[in-house]
C-alpha cells in the first residue's frame, strides 16, 4: 500500500513512523503547509515533497493519512473520498458540527470505510478492557469512569484555536465512552471550571471538567478532565460490571519500586501522549492496513468521529448553561441546519 | 466517662465494643424497643437495660451514644442536649431536612459539642488522605473523586424506609466531600439509575448514581455510588491538586498475590463496613472521648450532619428533576418552612 | 479458663491483652523478676502479682503463658508441664539446643501439647498463603524465599547475650520454613557479614545473612535475613510450585498513594513486629484456647520449637565454618551430648 | 556503520530488526550454517548472504554481531577482531572456561572493546535500578537478590548441550550481579535440584538452583533460578542498602485489574525473553554503536564476559561437589590449564 502524508506536524511524524515501518505499507510522499518540515520529514524517510492537492490526485497513491489542521480535516477527507483514497484521519473529524455532518452526507456511504484516528482504542490495555467487557467477564457493565489528565497545560493561544476543552481534549473520552458502552448516550451534563489557569477561564475555556453521560438503558457514564496532571499523563477506564470492575490502570516508567524512610516509591506514569500511545498508534495503522484489504471492518470511521464531535458539542453547551443537554437537541439542529 | 447505648442494633453492637474496650469510657446502660436486643447486649458487657427516657433523665450519666432508627435521632439529641450529656448521634440527623434545620435551632449553641457518626472521617486512610492535603502536599485541591460501592443491595423493603440512595448510602460520601474540600458546594447535579435492580427504580429508588458537587471557588467533586460490587465494599477517595493526585485505596483482606497460568490475583477488599471500618468506629469514638474532656474540637458536629443532608435533598431532587439543584435554594426553602 | 502470665516485660504486655480481651480465658496472676514490671500489669488488668513458682504451684489455674528470658524457658516449661498446666512458651525453646532436646526428653509426650509462640504461622497473610498451599493452589512446592529484615539493629549489648541472629531472628524464618515445606532440611548452608554495623562482627555475630536449605525430596528453601530496613519491618515470604507462585506481601500503614512530579509512593510497611503482628498475636492466643479445648490439634509443639532451634545451631556452625553443615550431625552431637 | 550478522537463528532475527531500525547502522550481509535461514532473512531486510568468513574477510563492513552457536564464538571473536572489526558477541564467550581465558589473551587489549550481549543490563527497569544505586540513591549496597525464572523448561536435548543451568541460564544473573555489585565475588556456593523434571536431572544438570555470592567487602548476593514458571518469564531484581531497597518488578502485558467475586486479578508478567527484553535488545545495539563511535566506555565487554563464565564455572562445581567454591581458584585452574 503506498501511502501519501498530508501534515508533516509532531503527529505526523509519528504517523510517518508507523508507516514506514509496516511490512505492507510504504510513505510515497508528504505534504505541508510549511515546506521545511515535509522535507525534512521526506529527507529521513526518502519520499517526494508533494502538495496535499497533488498527493490526492495521483492515482498510484492508494491511501492518505490526514494529520492537517483540524479546519482542513472535512475538505481533505472529501476530497481524499472522491479520488478514491483510502482514508485515515486525524481527530477531530472538525470543530464544526454543522461541517462534520456535511462532510458526512458529501462522503455518502463511504463514510463507513474512512477511518478517523482514535488511536486510545488501539492501546494494548484499554483493548484488553474492551475484550474482557465483549467476552462478559465483568457481565452486564453498569457504570464507565474515565480519568484523562494531560500532564501540563497547553499555551492560551493554543486554547483560543483549539475548540475548546471538549472538543479538543475530552473528545478522546468520548470516543472511548463509545467505544466501551457500544452506544451513544442519550443526555450530556457537563461542569467545567479553569482552577489550573484563570488565564484559560478568560480565554472563554475551562481546564477541567466532569462530564456525565446518560444511557437509554439506564447505564451511566462519567469522565473527568484535567490539563494538568504534574506526576505526568494520567489514562485510566474503569467499568463496574453486573460481575465485577475492570481497570485500565496508567503505565509506568519502569517497574523500578524504592523503599526508603521516607516511603515507598515508583516510577511516573508515562509522560504524555507520545511515550504513553506510541504502541497504539503502530496499531493503528495495523488495523488500518488489515480493514483497507478488506480483512476486518473499519475499526472506527466517519460516523464515530462526528458521533464523539456531537458529545463535545453537547458538553460545551452544558457547562456553559449549566443545564443537561440532549443529545437529539444537538443532533436535530446540527442536522438542520447543515440542510438550510 | 459513664456512657448509655441508646440502641443495640447490629452498629449498636459495634458501638458497644469501642466504648467498652476504651480505658477513658465505661458502658452503664443499654436500651433498645426490642428488649431482647437490649438483654443480650446488657449481659455481654455486664451494664444495665432501661429505656432511653431512664438513661437520658440519669444525671450519673455523661454521654448518649445514639443508634435507634433514623427517625428518633432529632428527639433524642434535643432530649439529651437538654438533658446536659455529651451526645454522639449515628448518621443521618434525619431523613426530613426540615426536622434537622428546626433541630440545629433547638439545641442552640450545643450544636457545635454534638458529634454526628459519620465514621469515615476516622479511616486511616481516609485521614492520612487529609492529613497530606493540610500539609500542602499536592498543594491546591482542584478535582475530588469518590468512589463508593457496597457489596449487595439491601432488600428493597429496606429501601423503602431509607430515605433513598443519596440520604441513606451516598450521605456518607456527602460528608467525605465536606471534610476533604474543606466547604460546601454551591450546586449538586445528580444523575440517577436503577440498573442493578428494576424493583428498586420501581420502588422510586436508584441502585446507581453520580453526583456532580460545584464550589465557589470553580473546584469540582464526583461521587459515584452503587448498590452493587460483587468483589467486595469498594471505599476510594482519589483528589488532584496543582501539586499531584491523592489517592486513598481499598483494604485487600490479606497481602497473598497468587501467579498463576491464569493471571496474577490477590485478595479481595475487605468485605464490608464492619470489616473496613472497625478501626474507623474505634478511632472515632476515641476522638469523641478526646473532644468531650476539651482536648480537642469536636471533630464533626451537628452543623456538619445537616450540611450533609442537604446535599443528599439536593441530590434527590436533582436526580429526580434531571436537572442542577443550587444549594441556597434547598437551604432556603428549608428554613423557610421550618420557620412557618 | 483461668491463666497466669510469666514475665510482664514487652512481649508479656502483648500477650495480657490477647488473653483478657478473649472471652474465654482470663488472666488472673502476673509474675516478674522486676516486681514493678509485674504490678504495673497487674493494676492495669486487675490481676494478682504473684511469683512464677506460685502461679505454677497454684491448681486453680489452667494454664501459664511464659514471657520470662529465654534461658528460664525450659525450666519453666517443664515445671508447668508437671504441675498439669496448659503452656504457651514464646520462642525460642533455649539457645541451647543440648538443654532443649533434655526439655523435650523430660516432659515426655506432653511435648506435643506445649505450644511453641511461633506466633507468624497465625498471620493472616502467611495463613492464606499456607491454605493455599495445602488446597494445592499452586501444585507441588519447590521453591521457598524468605525475605525477613528488622527495621533496626538492637544494641550490641543485646547482640552479645542474643544467641546469635540465627537463634535469635532467623528462628522466626526456620520455623516458617518448617510451616511451609512441611517438613524438616537435610542440610544448611549459611553465609553470613556484619555490612550494617561492624561492632556486630566484632561482638561475633552477622547482621546479614542468607541461608540455604535442600530437602530430601530435592526441594530448596532460601532465608534472607538483615538487622537493618531503614523503611520498616519486611517481612515477605514466596513460594514457587508447579503450578505457579504465591507471595505474601508486606502490610502497609495505610492505603495512601501520592504521585507527584518525583513520583509514585506509597505508605511504608508496618514498622516492627508489634504493628504487623498484633493480629497474629491475638490469632496465636485463641489456637491455643481452642486446642487446649480439645478443638484441634496443638498449631505449633516443643518439637517444632526445637526443630527451629536446631536449624538454628545448623546455620550458626555453616555460617562460622563456611561449609554445608547436615542437619543429622547436628542432632546426633545434641542428642549424644544430652545422653551424657 | 556496516554490519555484518553472523546466524539467523532466533536471537540473530531480533538483532536483525535492531541493526536495521537503528538510523546509523546498516545491515549489510549475513551467514549462517543453514543457508535457508540466512536466505529468509536476507530477503526480508535487503542485504546479503555470505559465509562468515566472507563477512569477517570484507573491509567495507564495519562491525559483526556474533549469534552463531556457542562453540563458534571464541574463534569469531578472534578473527573478526584481527580483521579489525568492531564485535558485539552473544552470551556465553564460551562453555569452556579455558577456552574463553584463551580468547582473552588472544585478542589481548581489544578484549576491552569487544561487546558482549548481556542484554538484561540495557533492560530499562535494571538500567534504572543501578542508576538509582550509582546515585546513591539507597546508600551503601548490602544484599542483593535475584529472581529469574523462565516459563518452562527447555527440550532434555537441548539441556544436554547447553553446557548445564548455570552456564546457559543463570550466567546472565551472575553478569547481573556483576554489574549491580560493581565487582567480583570471592565465593560461591550452589545448591541445586531438579524438582521440575526428573529427566534434567538424569542428563546431569538442574532445574532449580539457588547460588549464594560473596564478597571480599562483606557483602552478600543471592540468585534463585528455576527452569519453570507457568505463569511466565520472572525477571525481579532486589537491592538491599543503608537507606532503603530497591526492586525492579515485572513487567505485565498489561494494565488491566480485574475484581469479581473470586479476587483482583492482573494480567501477568510477559510471556518470554523477546517479549520482556525487546526494548533491551535495541538499547543494547544503541549503546555497541555509540561506544563503536567513541562516544562512551563499551558499556560490557570480554572481560565482564569471562568474570560471569567463570562464576558458572564455579557454581557449577560447587553445586556438584556441595562445598562453596572460591572463585581464586576457579580462575587459577583455568589459566594454569591454558598456560599448559
């Protein structure tokens, strides 16, 4: 499979690496907006600097993997359809809800097939949760706790562009919620504050928040945000079950524990997102590979993209009212006037 | 200090214990509506039965300790308050919070020397959870996290009289969020299910629940509560500050960890209050030794128990409406009708 | 039944509460050779101060707990065997294995019915490890480690009059061993250093020390001992089987975790043997209740109690020699000697 | 940095992927005895096969890496270095001790910067155990204790030329020792068994031993291997000091707990060797190329690889003889026979 890159950023690069490295794929060509860093990408992997426009339009090319800016995500995805790629691209499908539904009537029933990259489905522990919970092990799961903490806060005028909490950080969580729950809830209740950092607060964002989700079936689902974790990126699911609780617990360092008088310690959990998921995005692309040769349905796709999108629309509505929100509130109008 | 056991229930039996084997307080009197209980506690421990009048009215006596039904509690600490003896109170005040606003204005100034059982405030965990936060360990606390499951639902004939799920089981935790956050919220958002058992959803119960606490000062607090976990009582308090996360773990009922082809097991968390909590009963009933000689404050007091009810009302109508409940509405609309 | 307390020092104090807080046994007299060691328990307790021959002497009570220095215990235990009483006699035996094998001798088949105070086979964790064990959880046994290290050394002066860290520490784990393998070594081999303070070595004891046993049957058991654990009492013990490995780990002071940005810690283990085995104390003192109450079989005899002491002889020559030594020789020279 | 491999077996593959991973070192040609495994791995990496002498013959390859079967190394490592080529060599140097003392004279000075392929000191849990240690981090080092046991025992075939447990197994626990230590033992004594399969022991070596190292400072170390672990690989690594202990744990395949009503359930320890030690595997190739470019000390080298043949050497005797051996006359033995 011969693959074209478009984004030669921090996520493309690890992006690149998994692609390069896989026995049945291989990166062709890369593409960016700022052209030094497609070359310097292209020099390390021996590929062609080519505009996403090029990439997309060169038959030879079977597969692109987007990892543009989120506000380009929707016109490449379409645009990567129509040519006939096979698509895997980054989250968030966009911070327009309105456009993601578009992007998801433009695609018609290809939506199915483009992949959009929730690489924490793809991490061996949380995978491993997953299966205990398909295979029954804990029974019929009744209540999903998700801690997600970053380990530091991002710039302000990062935040300013970013979409927001929900869409930008929390959207992780709400794809694992569906993931793990195997449905979408019906109701969003969300309380957000900015107690790390007034200065996101005055950007109009919150730092951390709690999100509550409600079941058709009665199942309740809650996750905590927080920008900033000091001991280091904290990722943990757990389930309580009919039959019992299944954890993902953080990884750590190393297993190194030291007993002193002063306690007894071990090491951090993994940094952040690169030290912690960089098996996950290799299994990413794997799974990816296997779905495009049509050995496995698309793990994750179109409709689960804007399906999370729609959760973080929900949640943002929330806290800001401080009112639940229904998902079909969110969904009906986001349809409507994607009509108009 | 000459103690009388007003209630010789299971936790009167436990109660009992702590009193007799503390080498400051000896348990004189016993009483109990089924005299037989009473009888069998009396002989075990060599004191006598009388009624709670009797014990009360006995000025040999220095302190009630109170385990009757939930719905004498009011009467019998505005008896013994009047009545000159040092009084600890199990948990609830009462299921009314107007019964509880009107008996805080009965008892006056007393209120503050009146000790409410909520005992898990003398967990060694729990405490050393505490302990590290007033020592700034993690710095500012942002984010409070309790989980709380027990073992079995009672029986749903139980449910009915318990004043439900938030004034009966998660009232506990309530208090927990008081002692750790240090003050109250100023909204309580409660999302409700009856997932474990539909006879409880019918007898107008939830079995499974989150609760959404928001504080002035923009920090946030979520307790999850069910009726169920099939692995044991599964009591964790976990908080994140600016400085590093908290968290304060189950018991297991031994430290065997077994590796076998199947896995790596260790035990299971001990199984129930009685087992989790016996050191908690006893350092509890220490503490309230300590605080009747003036030794010290009086730990948890009357002011605290309805606080905590409060937010178990608000929790209940904020479950049941779907919708966040403002705590000065709650508290309002309590004095309010206690003056009428 | 009715029991008298030799020797109200340290560990007497600890036994006096296991035996009045049993419901079914009271401690009635106390003797010390420091009479106001013994009167200070008495008051405490409400007993009688009486000398050790008198208690002994005395028909009307059942048994006698000896607490006194180890170089009374076998006088004592063979008078109290005598004079008909039930006898728990803290450990060890002697330091003289010649004078034990004679205490043995002397009280004739009594020596099944005298308990040894081996009180870590009553630990709940070395206990559920053992019942693990004999349910064949980890099939057959083949390699035991025994991690024991104190806290801190004793003074040297205790050193020098201890028997020797293999009579005086390593006992404890000899009879662990025993309790574990179910059977006896038929060899020792011991290395043994004064890393933690030379004034040990100078005073002709190890403060470290690793023992090997074989075992008939080919098994293989390792000790590890050291006077020094700056972070607490360690007490760990593992077992590999054919059928996986179990441990029993250390208890902590509490379940508090911290993570911050140097790390993961967590509370220490129990400082020394009286937080840690406090239970295993209590648990020792009812055993001996209900085998005395012909319930069962006596937990742990004066024939363990000189089998531990005979590895102990065992490992101190190795240890000295730097060579193997058979157990058989070491019990043929005692029991040669002891026939003379 | 051309490269040349010589063998494809098992362990050649593994270094394969780390030689062509690496971004300054490349894979240019491989041999092995069986032309198909070479073959098979030529075409998967693009490089060529050639016989080994070839390889060593070529001056446009920079480096071997030595994975050919045991009895080859002594004679490649002194070829490859009289050509001039940087080595990194599997463990063992050798079986025979004499052999491998010969290898050291031969290849005189440069013994210092040949390689070998003790790669459990590039594991990131060790490596971070003696950087703690280095730092002093638990004080002065005082008994050091090892765990490694493997899933399950080897073909009886294989185990008859394998030059027995302690030269093929447990050679890598005394390189270990060797470098948490930072020096030599002067004794070693060995006990050992075959509790796991009869048939090992009839073909006259063993399934489980324990070895107890001593040194000239006092200190003590002590390795427990056994051939079986059903519940995987068992790779624990333990130092006791001044100020505390430091353990190095296993690794899981994952985080996941589990708590049903049967107990708390982990996933367990990686499977195996290529499972457990990946990341040591490229870390070791890392540090061969680093030390190969000057940039640091070649981290282990021919001397460290006879100092831990030579204590199999010793262990092996002594657990056949049962008297510890000292390890000064192991070494003379051996270099009298090779002066001879």
């Amino acid at each position: 499979m011969r693959v074209g890159l478009l984004g030669a950023g921090r996520i493309g690069k690890v992006h690149a690496q998994a692609i390069s490295s896989h026995p049945e794929s291989a990166l062709v060509a890369v593409s960016d907006a700022f052209e030094k860093n497609a070359q310097a990408l292209a020099e390390g992997y021996g590929c062609q600097v080519r505009s996403s426009d090029e990439i997309i339009a060169d038959s030879s090319i079977d597969a692109v993997l987007i990892a543009t800016p989120t506000d380009t995500h929707s016109d490449l995805i379409e645009a990567a359809a129509r040519s006939g790629k096979a698509v895997l691209c980054e989250k968030p499908v966009d911070l327009s809800l309105e456009r993601a539904h578009a992007c998801l009537a433009n695609v018609g029933e290809k939506a199915a097939s483009i992949m959009i990259g929730f690489n924490r489905r793809f991490d061996p522990s949380f995978g491993a949760l997953k299966t205990a919970i398909d295979a029954g092990e804990i029974g019929k799961t009744e209540l999903l706790s998700i801690t997600s903490f970053d380990p530091a806060p991002p710039p302000v005028e990062y935040i300013k562009v970013s979409g927001g909490l929900f869409r930008d950080m929390m959207i992780h969580d709400f794809d694992m919620a569906n993931f793990i729950m195997g449905q979408a809830p019906v109701s969003v209740s969300a309380t957000g504050s900015s107690v790390v950092d007034p200065a996101i607060g005055a950007a109009g964002d919150f730092d951390t928040a709690v999100v509550t989700l409600s079941y058709a079936d009665g199942r309740i689902a809650v996750i905590k945000n927080s920008r900033r974790a000091v001991y280091g990126y904290d990722q943990r699911v757990e389930v309580l079950g009919s039959g019992g609780l299944l954890q993902a617990q953080n990884m750590l360092e190393n297993t190194v524990v030291k007993s002193t008088a002063e306690g007894v310690c071990s090491a951090k959990p993994t940094y952040f997102f690169l030290e912690r998921y960089m098996p996950a995005y290799k299994a990413e692309w794997t799974a990816f590979v296997e779905a495009v040769q049509g050995k496995s349905k698309m793990p994750v796709n179109l409709y689960d993209g804007v399906a999370a999108l729609a959760m973080a629309e929900a949640a943002t509505r929330s806290a800001h009212s401080g009112q639940p929100v229904k998902m079909v509130d969110v969904l009906e109008e986001s349809e409507r006037r994607e009509a108009v």
